[in-house]
C-alpha cells in the first residue's frame, strides 16, 4: 500500500473519529480527509509536479497532519524540518533539497521573512492556520482554487520523504531518502509489535517532523487519535495521558528523565497507557527500571535512526517489566533490545566479517525500512552499504539469548592512554548517580594522557552534588581507567531541536584553543 492509503484506509472504517486535537480544535478523520483532497488539488493547480518537494515548518499543530496528507495525495515529497533551527539552517536545508513550497505556522512568518530572498527555488509560501503578509491560511488558500485537476497515480518506488540528519556527533548535513516501499515496511514493523486493547490514542509530545511523526504514521491507519500535547513539561504531559486517557506515547529519554523527577507524577491517573515507547537515544539502565515503577508494565524501547525508521531492534514492555523485576535478567536493562520481525541485525568488524555473541563491532542492518539513498550523495550511499549491509555507525555486541547492547558512536570513542574507552559505557554508571538527571561523558585534551574523561551533569532540583564523592562512586563501579578525572555541573545540557543530548556541542567547548580534536 502507499502511505496516503493507510490513512485513507482509516477515513473508510472511521469516518467520524476524531484523527487529530489539540484540546481546542478538533477533526474527524473525514473533515481531515476532505482538508487534504483541496489542498492537494490546489497544489497541483498550482504548477506543483509529481516528486516536488514541499516543506511543512511548524510546531505541531492539526494543519499539519492534513498538510502531510495534502503533500503525499498530490505525488509529492514531504521534506522534515524542524521549526526551532535557526533561519540559517533552515535556509540551507530548503535550498539542498531543492524545495518549491512552503506550508509554515504564521508565528515563524519572520523568520522565513529574513531568508525568504535566499530561497529562490521556492514558488510560494502559505501560512497554515493564520493569514499572513504571505495570504490566506492553508483552508481558504486551497478552497480558492476553482475546480478539480488531475492528480498523479504514484508507485511503490517513488520517493515520498526527506529527512535531513547530521547526528549528534557532527559529520555535514545529510539528505535521507525514503519511499513508500520503504515506509509501508515500518507501518508492518509496529502492526507486528503493537497490540492495542482499545482505541488508540496518541499522545504527541515530540515534534511531528522527526519520530513522532514517523510513529504517527505507523498508527494512523488503525484509526488512532492523535492527541497534540502542547508542551514538553512533566506536568502538561501527565494532565494529557490523564483527560484524554491516552494509550501510547513515544517519548526522547530527556523528557522520560523529566518526567522522573516529578514529584506530583503519583497524583495522576496514568493507567490509561498500554506503550510507553523510549527512543531517539540511549535511555539509562536505572532510569529505565524507575520508568516501569512510575508507569508500570508498559515501558519498552525502540531503536531506529533516520536512515532506517523504527522498530528495527526493540525491547518489548515485557521484557522491560522482565527485566526490572528479575535479577537474573535486570542487565538487559542496558540493551537496546532484539531485532524487530522484518529485519535482519548483526554485528560486524572493519573488514565484513560478522561476529559472534560477546564480539564488538559495528551494529550492521538489512530491512526493508532501509533508506532508498543518501539525497544526490551516491558515495556516501555506497560506503553505507559495504558488504551488503546497512552500517549504522553504532558499536554495540550481542548477547547469547539474541539481545545487542549498545557501546557507543564509532567516531565518539575516547582515547586514553592507548585505550579505548566508550562514552555510552560510562554514561550508564553515571546516570545510575542518585544526584544526576541527565549526562555527557566526552574526552578532553590532556598532555599525557591525549584525552582526560569528563562527565558533564545536569543534577535533579534540589539535588546536593559533592564532585570527589561523584568521582570515588564511578570509579568503584567502572575502575580508575573508564572512570571520569572530572566533572562539571552544568545548568541544562546542550540539546538538539529533538531532545537529543548533544556530546559534541559539550566536547567542543573544551578543544577550542587547540588545534588537534583527538
């Protein structure tokens, strides 16, 4: 099936549910419908072609699960961007992939307005939910089109989304190309995975642009609400889950953290939740097992990454509720899981070979919910996929019962003295600190040494922190090798658009004056 027709799957066996609220405003599945088939017309009858590319630029917002529809019903391609870049990475992603229009919230209108000279490829702009100097918003924009035009028959193949991913750890902007092929292969993942009791409703914390919104995709065509949360705090999300009895909600573990340290969480009715889905990055051991105390017996993780989408190793809630309740079995805490039902995963070493449980190497995918391509990038595209394989860039191992453990970033690794020593690691002992709320352990420059460990910490409210203390307990837990020389206690960490921690924005600020990096 194409992507488009699961939701329309959705409008003929639930016409009259709601799809999308934001506690204000709400639609049905066939007022969305409707909204998506006008706006679709209106593109093309705007010169728009099959393989355009359209950029949505907005918090979430219900326009833009209609504006999704609208862009993919008319052959289009949806290209992910993220409204809190700043205009200058904004301006250099739409102009990368080429991209013709722009459906944007009216609150980001100057923002635009101060790189609008930039984008000359762009035909147009159209706000979504409020008039601008631009014109009117996306319902009366598309309702000014006379008539019906034709619009385009697409095939399995095609290339239906952009996704841009640079990582967290640097590397150069990079253009990631998925088809429907590719995304049905997803949707089937999460069928497999996900069994609901009731009707599915979906609380959406993360942006729309990124994995909320691929994860919205792989429930809208059970017919799910998706439930718009206005803001990413403790309280904001337990007041949601609570009035709408949401059942599923994908959360980074920044915000799993967050929510952790809320101490008002006990006054909430959250057992309306059957998936609590953690992902986007590593979640601590410890918290993770605090998360099942705090929600119950519906925690799990998934991992996936832009190039690959979700599900492809997954660690179900029963083997989180497992696992936090058996000794015996409390270490795959620290997994990432197993591999998803539709794909293949190894572990292999720098010359192809794949390795047996205990070995580390390079994490290594075969699916179906590959990416087609690297955008107009055919070497890169080609070095991702030596020996046959989808190379994910993470280390990792796998254990004899089939469950890999993430170690860390290939190019993250910190050398010292000689030795390896993976960030990833020691994070976990850190994040285990009864202070630490949140964490970055980067090496730094150090004349004997090459690199010194450093944890960076972001404490709990209220938390008492005593730095040789901190030290004495990584060390009795990691050894003085993969132990931290020393720590700084920062006030908030340095955070993607998305939630990620970001390692190397903590790092760089420390080999500034130097002109080696490792």
């Amino acid at each position: 099936m194409l992507a488009i027709e699961y939701f329309d799957r959705a409008v003929k066996q639930y016409p009259n549910r709601t799809a999308v609220t934001d506690g204000v405003h709400s639609y049905t599945y066939d007022e969305v419908y409707k909204a998506s088939v006008t706006a679709a017309h209106a593109l093309v009858a705007n010169g728009v072609g099959p393989g355009s590319r359209v950029a949505i630029l907005s918090p979430n917002h219900p326009a833009v699960l209609a504006c999704q529809y609208a862009i993919l019903r008319a052959g289009c391609v949806l290209v992910s961007t993220n409204y809190r870049n700043p205009a200058a990475d904004t301006r250099q992603q739409l102009s990368f992939f080429g991209v013709s229009w722009v459906f944007y919230h009216s609150s980001l209108y100057e923002d635009l307005d101060a790189i609008r000279s930039q984008l000359n490829a762009v035909l147009g702009f159209v706000p979504l939910e409020a008039a601008t100097q631009d014109g009117p918003p996306l319902s009366a924009w598309a309702s000014s089109v006379s008539g019906r035009t034709q619009l385009p028959d697409t095939s399995m193949d095609d290339m239906i989304y952009l996704g841009c991913t640079g990582g967290t750890t640097g590397g150069g902007m990079k253009g990631v190309v998925h088809t429907n092929r590719t995304w049905e292969l997803n949707i089937a993942n999460s069928y497999a995975l996900f069994q609901f009791k009731a009707p599915i409703v979906h609380l959406v914390v993360a942006p729309l642009t990124h994995a909320a919104g691929v994860f919205h995709w792989t429930l809208v065509g059970r017919g799910a609400t998706h439930v718009l949360c206005p803001a990413a705090d403790p309280k904001t999300i337990c007041t949601m889950i609570e009035v709408h009895k949401a059942t599923f909600v994908f959360l980074p573990p920044t915000v799993v953290y967050m929510l952790l340290a809320f101490a008002e969480i006990v006054q909430f009715d959250l057992s309306s939740l059957e998936y609590l889905v953690i992902g986007a990055a590593p979640v601590s051991r410890d918290k993770l097992k605090e998360a099942v105390h705090a929600f119950g017996p519906v925690v799990c993780v998934a991992y996936g990454s832009m190039e690959t989408l979700l599900m492809n190793m997954f660690l179900s809630r029963e083997d989180v509720a497992d696992a936090a309740a058996q000794p015996a079995h409390v270490h795959r805490l620290a997994s990432i899981g197993r591999e998803g039902p539709l794909n293949s995963v190894e572990i292999m070493d720098d010359g192809g070979t794949l390795l047996n449980a205990g070995e580390r190497g390079e994490m290594v995918i075969r699916s179906g919910s590959v990416m087609r391509e690297y955008y107009q990038d055919p070497e890169r595209t080609a070095l991702s996929r030596a020996y046959g394989w989808h190379h994910t860039g993470d280390v990792g191992w796998r254990d004899a019962d089939g469950y890999i453990y993430l170690v860390d970033r290939k190019n993250d690794v910190i050398i010292s003295g000689g030795f390896n020593i993976y960030p990833g690691e020691v994070e976990q002992v850190v994040m285990s600190h009864p202070a630490v709320q949140d964490c970055a352990v980067v090496g730094v420059p150090h004349e004997k040494w090459g690199e010194l460990v450093l944890a960076a910490v972001e404490l709990k409210p209220g938390a008492a922190f005593d730095d040789v203390a901190f030290i004495d307990y990584c060390k009795e837990r990691l050894g003085s090798l993969r132990a931290p020389k020393a720590v700084e206690v920062l006030a908030q960490m340095p955070r993607s658009p998305v939630g990620k921690t970001l390692r190397r924005v903590v790092r760089a600020r420390h080999w500034e004056q130097y002109s080696r990096k490792i």
